[in-house]
C-alpha cells in the first residue's frame, strides 16, 4: 500500500525538551511538507522540501527545524523554543511541479505539552 | 500574495439536503483551487480540483465545484447529504510561487441531521 505514515499519533513534551516528529513515504514523492493546524485557523505551512538535502522555510518555522537526508523520509523536531506547541501536526507529500499537483496527507501526530 | 476566505465556520444541513460551502480566492495568477476534507483525528484527503481545464470540477462522493473567474470563487456543492459527509472542509489556492505551495483556507465544519 502506498502512502505516507507518521508516528507517533500522539506526543507529550515536557518543558525544555525537544522533540521528534516522524515522517516517512512510499510514493517516490519528491516534495514534501510540514503543516501546524490549530483550531479555526486551518492548516499553516512550517516548512517544505522539494529534493533530498534542500528545504524551505514556511510561513511559521520559528522554533521549528527539519531535515531532508531520505527521499521518503522528513523529521520534524519541535523545539523548547517554541513556545506554544500543543497543536495537530500534519505532513504531506507531492510530485514536483508547478503548483497544480495533488498533495497527499498523513494521518497526523497530536503533540501535548505536559 | 494568494489567499483563500471559506464565508462560515460551521454549516449545518439535514440528511438529504443541499451541501453548499463557499470558497472566495485572491490571485494575481490564474491560481490552482482544491477541496480537501478532514474527518475528526486524519489527515486530509483531497475531494476534487481546479487546474483550468473544465470550470466544472466533479470529485469523489458526489461533490463537484464551479471556478467562477468573475467571482473569484469556487464553492463546492452536493446535491443531497448525507450522515456520512459531515466532516470538516478546506478549500486551498496554489500557483503563484512556481511551486506546489497551497495556501488553505480555515475550513468549514459540515454538520449533517438525520
């Protein structure tokens, strides 16, 4: 079965502590992509990646970093200095292209401050 | 810079019902249109979309949505509800950034009664 997957489905952080949002996927994509969604605010861009060892900011990267060392894979680490956390965090991937190619999701890790 | 306004946070219809949820979209291109919809605790998964062939756009599970150019917008439509599609909706703009960079709007809660 082709798609995206990411673990865990649910994260707690302690104060001070980074971390570490997984993000893998099969379908040879070469973009991919991190979202915050809170509530009633939609889905916000924290960064993407369009090839293996290259990656942009997003409209909200602050207290975010990523790296891109797989082409299936794109870790997301929160951290301590963000300061407000607790959010559905959303990754997605796409062929590369000129903005009408089908970004596809994964099911999402809820991050929890403790 | 592009951007999406969905006109209601919530939209409640009875079983059987006409679903119209509105999307207004700013471009200064002529931009790519998506609806994706999020069942509670998933990701997102993509109804339908606009890349400028046909204005007409027919998706999965009965939904279809009309670019409007004139009225810069794409509002998505399903002739008769059903339990099944009460979930949350978001319609996306792409298209001015060479890139697939979708800016989504802050979604619209569908609330179907039988």
């Amino acid at each position: 079965d082709g798609g995206i997957t990411q673990s865990p489905k649910y994260l707690f952080r302690k104060e001070g502590q980074n971390v570490t949002l997984s993000c893998e996927q099969n379908l040879n994509h070469d973009a991919m992509y991190w979202y915050r969604q809170d509530p009633g605010q939609g889905l916000r861009l924290i960064y993407y990646s369009q090839i293996v060892n290259d990656f942009q900011k997003g409209d909200i990267a602050e207290g975010y970093s990523v790296s891109r060392e797989k082409k299936e894979s794109f870790p997301l680490t929160v951290t301590s200095a963000q300061k407000n956390p607790t959010a559905f965090y959303l990754c997605a991937s796409s062929p590369a292209g000129t903005g009408q190619e089908t970004q596809y999701f994964g099911p999402g890790t809820r991050l929890l401050v403790l | 810079a592009q951007s999406v306004t969905q006109l209601g946070s919530h939209v409640s219809v009875s079983e059987g019902a006409l679903v119209l949820l509105r999307c207004n979209y700013s471009s200064s291109v002529p931009p790519y249109l998506f609806w994706y919809v999020q069942y509670p605790n998933q990701g997102l998964q993509l109804l339908l979309k606009y890349t400028s062939a046909a204005t007409l756009v027919k998706g999965i599970n009965g939904f279809e949505a009309e670019f409007k150019k004139s009225e810069t917008s794409f509002h998505l439509t399903k002739p008769s509800a059903h339990m099944s599609d009460a979930a949350e909706y978001f319609c996306a703009v792409s298209g001015d950034t060479g890139f697939q960079k979708l800016v989504f709007g802050t979604g619209t809660r569908l609330l179907v009664s039988p």
